[in-house]
C-alpha cells in the first residue's frame, strides 16, 4: 500500500456489454482524506463508487483498500447510498443495529452503540419509527447512522443528499462536516453538485469524457473545519468557478456532438 493511501485505483477500467463507462483510472486517497467525484451524468461515478466497495467487479485494472483487492463488500468500508438504501420493515434503531448485527457486535455493543449514533445525528426520540413514517432527511440521517455505528476507516458516499430538498440538503452537509471533523475517516464522496464538491473536499476529482478518464483532480485548499462561513469566502467561489467552467466546457462541446 502507498505511503498513506487508503484507496489506490491503478488502470481501472469497466464496460457493461460493448458499453466502455470509464477507463485506465489512476488515483489515491489518502488517509483522513476527503475526495469529491464530480462529473456529467453518465460518466461512471456512482460505477467506481460501487467498484470502490466491492459491489461491482471491475473489467480491468485494480483497486485496493488499505492494500488489499476490493472483489466484494468487507469489513472497514461502509457505503451510503442515495435512496438511503434502509430495510422498510425495520425501525430506525434495527436499521442502524443491522451493521453491528451482520459484523457480530453483542447485544451489549449494539445496546452502547446505537443509540450513541442516532444521537450524533439527530435521531433521538425516534428511535422506534419506520423509514414511511419519517422524512427523506431523517431517513438518509438514518442511513448515515448505520454507516458510521461499524466505524468505518473508508466511507463511500453516492450522492448522500441529492434525493433530499436543497433546505435539508444544506443541513446535512454541515451535519456530515460536523460529524467527519469529530471522527476524520477516509470518504469518497460522490456528487453532481459543484457547490458540495467544493464544500466537502480535500481535493476534487473531475471526470470527463467518453469512456470517462480523470480530466483533474482540484486541491480545495479550504481551511477546516468548514461551516456557513466557507461558502462566504472569495476563495471557495474561485473554486467552484474553476470546476465549472472545466465541467461546461464540456456539456458546450457535447451539444454539438451528432
């Protein structure tokens, strides 16, 4: 494993059928480290997320975590999907118990663990509540929740907020700040929103093209911790011009494209 880098991608590459989505990828992250995907629909983020987590089996190249070859989902590595991705038939407290449960954890654990965790997001008090009886906020809060209950060293996030309002999307991303600055973890985090690349990230990693290939990677040189005030700054608006304009440049090009 390199020097500090939880992930390494080398030469990653995936087709479905005669589809080739993205190719000979190439990129680490490191530990404690930040990195936004950002790129045009369709361009393989959500694929190298689900890769990334062992879901999706690569057609060429590699990717390890924490030095080991990501084949199927394990232990150390939590993923929160879009949709919240939560059993309807289970409460808010057996849906955040389900990780622990399915890693082993005592009942004792479970018991210390989870509501700790429905605490750090904002839960409490519904503990016993259904994924139909609570918010689309609550119920990606729930899912967060469960994530971080197994204390995960890598989390991969696919589009964590993009179901929710753009209200309650702000409110959850300074909620995930809040959070990640309590207990740094490497986090991959996937978006369409240029604005929440820029927000979240130590770098920010630009797809484009194809098959989709790393256009550039973008250091968010922000200070942290990072709350309202961030977005305020001159420098977090030359940013997110920067990537922008890279990302415009080519849905211009697309348009004339036959």
């Amino acid at each position: 494993m390199g020097v500090n880098h939880r992930i390494e991608v080398r030469g990653a590459g995936k087709s479905f059928g005669s589809l080739q989505v993205f190719r000979d990828l190439n990129l680490d992250v490191g530990e404690r480290e930040v990195l936004a995907v950002i790129g045009p629909s369709g361009c393989g983020k959500t694929t190298l997320l689900r890769c990334m987590n062992g879901l999706v089996p690569l057609s060429e190249g590699e990717i390890l975590v924490e030095g080991a070859r990501m084949a199927a989902p394990r232990e150390g590595v939590a993923m929160v999907f879009q949709h919240f991705g939560l059993f309807p038939w289970k409460t808010v407290q057996q849906n955040v118990a389900y990780g622990l449960k399915l890693a082993g954890a005592t009942a004792a654990a479970i018991g210390e663990k989870v509501p700790y965790f429905i605490n750090l997001v904002g839960l409490t008090g519904f503990e016993g509540y259904y994924p139909y009886q609570i918010s689309g906020g609550m119920q990606q809060r729930c899912g967060l929740a469960r994530a971080l209950a197994v204390k995960p060293r890598v989390m991969l996030m696919d589009e964590p907020f993009g179901a929710v309002d753009a209200q309650t999307r702000e409110i959850l991303q300074f909620e995930l700040l809040r959070i990640w600055e309590a207990r740094p973890t490497t986090m991959v985090f996937v978006t369409h929103a240029i604005d929440e690349a820029v927000l979240m990230g130590d770098r920010v990693l630009v797809l484009k093209g194809r098959p989709a290939g790393v256009h550039e990677v973008v250091n968010v040189d922000l200070p942290r911790p990072r709350d309202r005030a961030t977005l305020l700054l001159p420098r977090f608006a030359e940013l997110r011009e920067h990537v922008w304009s890279t990302l415009m440049q080519e849905a211009k090009e697309a348009e004339f494209k036959v």
